[in-house]
C-alpha cells in the first residue's frame, strides 16, 4: 500500500525491549549458593567481569555491594567490596548493571573518601557531580605533551640533584620505618602544584588520622583530596582505591589543572592484586603474585603523566623488604615510572633527614627541566658527595691524608655544605630558589 511506512526486520524487537525496560521492577535476580575463601558464587544471573552487584543481608541490616571479577562451571563468582556479615545461602543477589564509579565535582578539595569514593569524613554527603568510571583509558600515546617544566617540591635533596618534571611518575623505595610518610606529607604541604590527590591503601587507622593532622594539615588538606582504605578492609576496596583517586586526579587534569598525586603503596595495592588473583583461580609465580599484577601495574601507571591539558605528577611508593631492591614489585615498578628515590636506612640511622640516598636515586626527566647551569652544579655535587662517601671508613680513622686525590679533597672541604643541601628539618619549606643557592654554595666551596 502506497505511503505505508517501510518494514524494518528487527525494529518490533527493539520496541519490544524498551517496553520491558519501562516495566517497574523487572530486573534479573539470583542468590548466592557457595562461599568459599574471599569469594561468593552466584546462581541465576547473567554477568560481566567488572560489573557491581548488590547482594542482600540476611540479617535485615540492608546490603553490600561485589565485583564479578571470574566464573566457575556456570556460575559467577563475585568478590565483597564491603564487609561480607550477614550474607548466606539464600541471599538474593541483583546486577546494578554498572561497573565501580564515583561521583566527581571540583568541590571534593577537602574531603576525605573511602576506596569506593565514598565520604568517611563526618561533612556530610558529597556534592552532587558526574558519575565517573573508575576504570578509563590512559592518554593517547601521541596526544601526551612532552615533560618540560620542573615540579618544585620543597625538599631541597630532589628539587637540586632529582628535578621532578610536571607529569613524571616517580617511585619512593624504602623499608618500614624510615621517613617515607614524612616526605610524602612534605612534597604534599609544599609542592607547587595546583591540586593534590593523596591515595593511602593498606594502612592502619591509626596512621589515616595522623598523616591527615600531623603530616598534611589543615592548609595542605584544603587543597587535597585524600582516599584512604585501611587494612582491614577487602582486598576489592584495597584494589579500587588507587582507581579511584586517579579517576580524580584524571577530573582535575583535564580541566587543566597541574594534579600531584601521592600513593602509598604500590605494595599493599600488590598484595590486594595477590588476594584477589588466588581467590579468583589464577596461578601464583614470584612471591605469591599472580599474573594478571603485571598487567595491573602498567595499566595503572600509563593513565598518569601528561595530557593534552594539564598533568598528573605522581609519587608512589614501594615497601622493599628487607631493603631489597630486587623485590619483585619494586623491579616492576622501576620499569614502569620515570625515576626512583632511594631512602636508605643506613641514612636514618645516621638521624640524617631526610634519608635520600641521591647516589641510588635517579630522576629520568631532569635533564629536560633543568637549566644547563643546574645540570653541570648537580653533576659535581654527585661526583664530590660519590666520592666522599667512599672515603668515609679512612676518614674516620684517620688514614686519609690531603693532597692524594684533588676530588676527595674537595670533597672533604664542601662536607658541611653538602650536608646543609641534603639534611632539612621536616617543617623547613626551601624555596626552588634557596634550594639553588644551597647546591652553588655546595659545589662553589669545593
């Protein structure tokens, strides 16, 4: 019949979906028939890997949310996101449909999240914004612009002789025990970058508070936002919140905004990847660390740095057991960042602060931020401090007399200077400017 509107194959179907998606309460269910370990399987409902459920309490105290991260002969198995009590046999489960996301708004400077991004700091809820997928894309690798301007983070060791550039990702290696907390909260008060986003995973409670008083304060606060998940939560939320706080610090830098964004640790966000991995089947290798750790770790890494507007500069550190650098985790993320600063024991012991070992640590970008005249002071400060430090057994003793090697003569005679240089009381803020004057006297004494 002339005028009649044209068959289209499948277009009854389609209106047949949006009709059942208008029914209320039309959704799919199932419930959970085993829980083994850290996992749950669940019967009776389709699912993705990355996909939220919320799973009802038996007990009547509401529910708790789950990631399906695998399957098992036909069933789903789920992981806890939140504390498992109260969930049994006959508990119904129900697909949200979405993967972990968080809500995002300029005003989060200030507040203080959990690793679901969700507010724990008694200022009530958070202000409405987008809903943001934790998990995105890195950067175009050919849309990054280049690394060219130096990130002074008052911490006159690394602006003189390890320059970090805006958008550098950067490791902090150490053992328990010897100052990595306070350098962090440090660079995090005085940095110069426009917003900080701080990330702490795995740590007591006790340590939350403290670096949020003692080492961040009420003035770095106001400029912060801080995610923070404690040991004891689950493994899930350990995992998600390093991606939630760099889905932050990706909100900010693409406004433009220069983002330094602080994680401690790429170890205990290691080990939540351990828990997860085994409890989801996959084969330990090295240490316990499952495979899918070093697919983790880059896919991490690579959404920091530069963009076409703004940058991430990051600071991340590494637990090394036993002060071994070769710690599976600490040689992958050395692979991965821009360059690593070494804090050593040997150091702290010495009360020397902060414990830096500038021999050992090593910036990748600071030739491309420095001017030439820094590069050659810093050059000939490491070759005084290198060889200084080598000598240091027969200068004690005695056994060392002028006049053998001009290097080390020169070096014993700017000892105090460089000493000056690298020691710096944790509440002292250094200028970038009183940092250079310090490096000029250092090797100008010599």
């Amino acid at each position: 019949m002339s005028g009649a509107a044209p068959h289209r194959p499948g277009a009854w179907l389609a209106r047949a979906r949006a009709s059942l998606a208008e029914i209320d309460g039309l959704r799919f269910r199932g419930r959970v028939v085993r829980a083994a370990g850290l996992g749950l399987e669940v019967l009776g409902v389709p699912a993705q890997v990355g996909e939220i459920f919320e799973i009802e309490r038996m007990d009547g105290s509401g529910s708790m949310l789950a990631e399906a991260v695998g399957f098992r002969d036909g069933r789903a198995l789920l992981l806890p996101l939140e504390d498992t009590s109260g969930i049994g046999s006959a508990s119904r489960v129900e697909p949200l449909g979405r993967s972990l996301d968080i809500v995002w708004s300029p005003r989060l400077l200030g507040r203080v999240l959990d690793g679901l991004g969700r507010p724990i700091d008694g200022r009530g809820p958070l202000p409405e914004g987008a809903r943001m997928s934790v998990r995105r894309d890195p950067p175009p690798a050919l849309r990054r612009r280049m690394i060219e301007k130096p990130l002074p983070t008052g911490v006159s060791a690394i602006d003189a002789l390890l320059t970090f550039g805006r958008g550098q990702r950067v490791g902090v290696l150490a053992g328990p025990g010897i100052g990595k907390s306070t350098l962090m909260g440090k660079i995090a008060r005085d940095a110069q970058a426009d917003v900080v986003v701080v990330c702490l995973v795995g740590e007591r409670g006790r340590e939350v508070r403290q670096f949020l008083e003692l080492s961040l304060g009420e003035h770095g606060l106001a400029r912060a936002v801080v995610v923070a998940a404690t040991s004891d939560t689950p493994p899930l939320q350990r995992f998600a919140a390093p991606l939630v706080a760099t889905t932050i610090a990706e909100c900010f830098r693409d406004e433009g905004r220069d983002v330094l964004l602080l994680m401690d640790s790429a170890t205990r966000f290691a080990a939540a990847v351990r828990e997860i991995g085994l409890a989801a089947g996959e084969p330990p290798t090295t240490k316990g660390y499952p495979p899918s750790l070093y697919a983790h770790l880059p896919r991490l890494v690579e959404r920091l740095g530069t963009a076409e507007r703004g940058s991430i500069t990051s600071v991340i550190t590494v637990l090394v057991e036993g002060d071994d650098l070769a710690d599976p985790v600490a040689d992958a993320m050395m692979s991965l960042l821009d360059g690593h600063v070494v804090l050593s024991r040997e150091l702290a012991r010495r009360n020397h602060y902060p414990a830096i070992d500038v021999l050992t640590s090593v910036s990748r970008t600071m030739g491309q931020v420095v001017e030439r005249e820094h590069a050659r002071l810093a050059a000939r400060f490491n070759e005084l401090w290198s060889a200084y430090t080598e000598a240091a057994d027969l200068l004690r003793i005695g056994a060392y007399r002028p006049g053998g090697d001009p290097v080390l003569d020169a070096a014993v005679q700017s000892r105090d200077a460089m000493l000056r240089l690298l020691r710096q009381p944790s509440r002292e803020t250094r200028s970038f400017e009183q940092t250079l004057a310090l490096l000029a006297e250092a090797v100008g004494s010599a």
